[in-house]
C-alpha cells in the first residue's frame, strides 16, 4: 500500500510564493502494519463519535410535525356547552317554526350537540306546553316526532322578534378563547426548509430569510417596508398560503355566545374547511360513532385574510344586523388563527394614526376589547399573524410608541444587479423564451441608475410588454436589445414613481 501527498492527481504541487513545496516520496508500508493503522483510526473515530452526535445540527431536511390543535370534546350537559336553558329552548323552538316536524335526531344535526344534551331542553318546552310529540318509533325518545303547539308557534314568533339567528349552538365566549389560544400561530414550529418551500420561487436576500423566519415563529406582528414592486405583498402572501396548507387544521365556531347575544364568526368565504364537505347523513354518523367531538366547531386550514386601501374602522368592530338580531364577528376575528395581511398600509381611507391607535394595545397584548349594541364591553382574543405591508417609511407613518409594539421590522430593498438578472431569468423560463445575459447586463447598465434602481417586479412587466409587442408585429416573441429598449422605454421609460 502506497501514500502520497494529499492532492488530486492532475494537480500541481501546492506553493508559497514562487517555490514550490518539496513533495515526499511514496512511502511504502507492509499490509500487516497497513491494516493496524487503518484499525487505530476506526477505534479513534468510535470514541469521538458520541461528542460529535451531541453537537450536530437538527436534519432540517425533513419538516417537522405538524402541529396538532387538540379538538374541542362534545358537551355531556348542559352547563358545558356555555349557554342557558332559555338560548337552547328559544333555538329549538325556532327550528321547529321554521321546520313545522323534526325528529329528536333531526333537531340535535341541526343545532350541533348530542341529543342527550337537548334533554333538559324538550323537558322544558313540554312542561310549558310549548312542544308536543305526534309520533314515534320504538328507538326512543331520538325518534320521536316534534311540533309546536299554538302556544309555542306564538312563543317562537316572539323568539324571531328579537333573534332571527337559526343553527348549530353558539359556544361560550370562554370557550372560543379558550381554543383560540390553543391554536396561536405562535405554537407553530418553522425551520429554513419550510421557509424555502414557502419563498423558493422568489429570488431573496438569504439575510432575509434568516430574519423572516424567526418573525413568522415569533406569532408577532411584521412590518413589511421598502420601494414598491419588490415583493412585500408577494412575501406576506407566500407566509400566508405556507400557513394555510402546511399549519395544521384550527377550529373555528359557528358562532359564540356573550351576554346572551349571539355572535357569527364562521365565514365559508374566509374559512377553509380542511377536509372534504361531507353530507348530513355522514355528519350524523360521525355523531353518532365519535361523540366526543364537539361538532359546533368546524374543522379548517388557518385562514388568510388580505385587507387593502378599502379597510376602515367599522370593519373593526361588530356589525350588528338591526333586522336579524345578532352580531358579525369583524375581520380581525375572523383571522384568528391565520394571518390578516393589511396590505398597501397608509393608503386607506382612513388615517395609519386612527388605524394604529385602534390596535396599539391588542398588538401587545394579544387581547381586543369589542363592543355590544348594548354597551357592554367584552374582551376577545387577537391571535394571528398580522403583517403590515406598505412602500412608506415606517416614521413617516407611525410614532415610536407603536412602532416599539411592532416586533419586527423588515425592509425589503430593490435587487442586486445579480439577482435582477436572475428574476429575468425564471421569468423567461416560465414564458418559454431564451434568456440573454448580454442583453439584460445592458439594460442593467445603460436604462438604470442610482436615482432608478431596478425593481423584481420589472422583469415580468418588460416580458409582458415585449409579449404584447411581437404578437402585434406577428413575430414570436424573443430578446433582442432594439425591443428590449423599446419595452423598457413604453413601460418603465416615463417618469418612475416610487
């Protein structure tokens, strides 16, 4: 067995200077001694095994689990679903007015809790002679057949005249807070691999990268801020769509009860479900098989909510529908959970200092104070991701004070010469159009300067000019540096508004 000096054959010998190291000759060594040298280097490696395990890095490779919301058990009375006897009654009765005849199992599908729960509620309307049974089978009391004597049409009408709200069973406030909490985006876990998943197919500054994760972790909120056109709302919405699919389910009620009003928080327009819709008769089986689940909660991915220029404070607060009788959670409480993205912030309709100053405390406290038609004042979770995103200057549109609740702040800046020429790069691929490192190294050098940098968002605009061009001159589209000029002077050539 022979040694030499450690380089790749074809090299030549390292230097210092101008003279060359002196090379050693190859030694040779018997196989005997060969084979106890290599034995000593195993036994050398095997005792330092152990301490080089104990210092290696987490395999962020592979992601790690996915979080798992614990879900919300079935109440086995009364007092565990969070509302009165008379909410329960006055729903009931007001299905049966709507429906004229309901079986015990048909009631409890529709108002979402076991039918042994709605016991004390059938006792109750028939000692008042509000309920009466026409017919039965001889499964029991969950197939017999229920209407509403006179009496108890007359009781319902009045039920509507305060609340016209029909369906599954609110759940407590408590209750909503309750799982709210358990469902924070900040039991999340994020390593750089989901991170990459989420924001690999934009061109980034890794620093970035390296801040933005620990930002999304943190469950806080993240300014956003830097010229236009380089991937704010396109970086909020990415996290945002992350979360969505990858987050984990969260549940979200129907609705939830305070001060025996009613408040609607499920939005099928927000809300996601994250299985399959399945039929009421699959519903009730799941019902019947697996009572432990609380089915006035709907199983769902994190939501995304995105508000721009059209946001205003009433979205902020309840909205009370005068002719209905009950409340519509707002925006922000319907993102709990998720994320609320107010994107293009300062360019509301409303001032960023009443806009900030409406959330100045919840930000921090992760608590928000909402308000009853009554005035009664009652405090509700605030518990998503918000990311503010906006092309002004963070102290041109907030104080300190607000600016210190926000704990993470990001500038995103205009791209490198490098990474504008690899946007231009993947832009081409994705059209199918040959890409030209002369061509574009000329635009960089000849159409842009300190006063107009570059944006990310230029390379996909000049392709859609040049696109536009060649079809109207019946050529397939190409590069060539004529009609990358002309694009660039017909989309980007005016005055540049930053």
């Amino acid at each position: 067995m022979s040694y030499g000096p450690f380089y790749s054959p074809g090299e030549s010998a390292p230097s210092h200077g101008d003279e060359p190291i002196a090379v050693p000759e190859v030694i040779d060594l018997p196989d005997d001694l060969y084979d106890q040298i290599v034995q000593q280097v195993r036994d050398l490696c095997e005792t330092i095994q152990p301490a080089v395990a104990a210092l290696a890095l987490p395999d962020e490779s592979s992601s790690p689990e996915e979080y798992v919301v614990e879900t919300p058990l079935a109440p086995q009375n009364l007092d565990a679903t969070g509302i009165s006897l008379g909410q329960l009654s006055e729903l009931m009765l007001k299905m049966l007015y709507l429906n004229g005849v309901l079986t015990g199992f048909e009631i409890s599908r529709q108002i979402r809790l076991p039918f042994s729960v709605l016991g004390e509620g059938f006792q109750f309307l028939k000692a008042d002679r509000l309920v009466e049974v026409t017919s039965g089978d001889m499964v029991g009391p969950i197939s017999y057949r229920y209407q509403l004597t006179e009496l108890g049409r007359s009781r319902a009408r009045e039920a509507f005249e305060l609340c016209r709200y029909v369906g599954p069973a609110p759940v407590s406030l408590e209750q909503y807070t309750l799982q709210c909490r358990r469902q924070a985006i900040k039991n999340l876990a994020l390593n750089r691999q989901q991170l990459h998943t989420a924001l690999g197919h934009l061109v980034l500054d890794p620093a970035l990268l390296q801040r933005l994760g620990p930002a999304v972790c943190s469950g806080q909120s993240i300014f956003l801020y830097g010229p236009p056109g380089n991937g704010k709302t396109v970086i909020a919405k990415g996290l945002g769509r992350r979360l969505n699919e990858s987050g984990g389910a969260i549940y979200v009620p129907y609705a939830f009860s305070v001060d025996n009003q009613i408040v609607s928080v499920f939005d099928p327009n927000v809300h996601r479900p994250a299985e399959p819709v399945r039929r009421d008769d699959d519903v009730l089986e799941e019902s019947e098989n697996a009572p432990e689940l609380d089915l006035r909660w709907r199983k769902v991915r994190r939501p995304v909510l995105i508000a721009g220029g059209e946001l205003n404070l009433e979205m902020l607060d309840l909205r009370f529908h005068a002719g209905a009788g009950f409340y519509t959670a707002p925006l922000h409480l319907k993102a709990n959970g998720g994320v609320f993205l107010l994107d293009d912030f300062g360019r509301q309709l409303i001032p960023a200092a009443q806009l900030l100053n409406r959330w100045i405390l919840p930000l921090e406290d992760k608590v928000d104070s909402l308000t009853l038609e009554t005035g009664k004042k009652f405090d509700v979770p605030f518990e998503q991701l918000t990311i503010f995103s906006t092309n002004l200057r963070p102290e041109d549109l907030v104080d300190a004070a607000f600016l210190r609740r926000i704990r993470h702040k990001l500038e995103i800046s205009p791209p490198s010469d490098h990474q504008y020429r690899e946007i231009f790069r993947q832009a081409c691929e994705q059209r199918h159009l040959k890409y030209d490192d002369w061509i574009v190294s000329r635009l960089l050098n000849t159409q842009y300067g300190p006063e107009s940098p570059p944006k990310a968002s230029d390379p996909r605009d000049l392709l859609d000019v040049i696109e536009a061009i060649c079809r109207f001159r019946g050529e397939s589209p190409h590069l060539s540096e004529k009609i990358v000029v002309e694009a660039f002077q017909e989309c980007l050539g005016g005055p540049r508004i930053s």
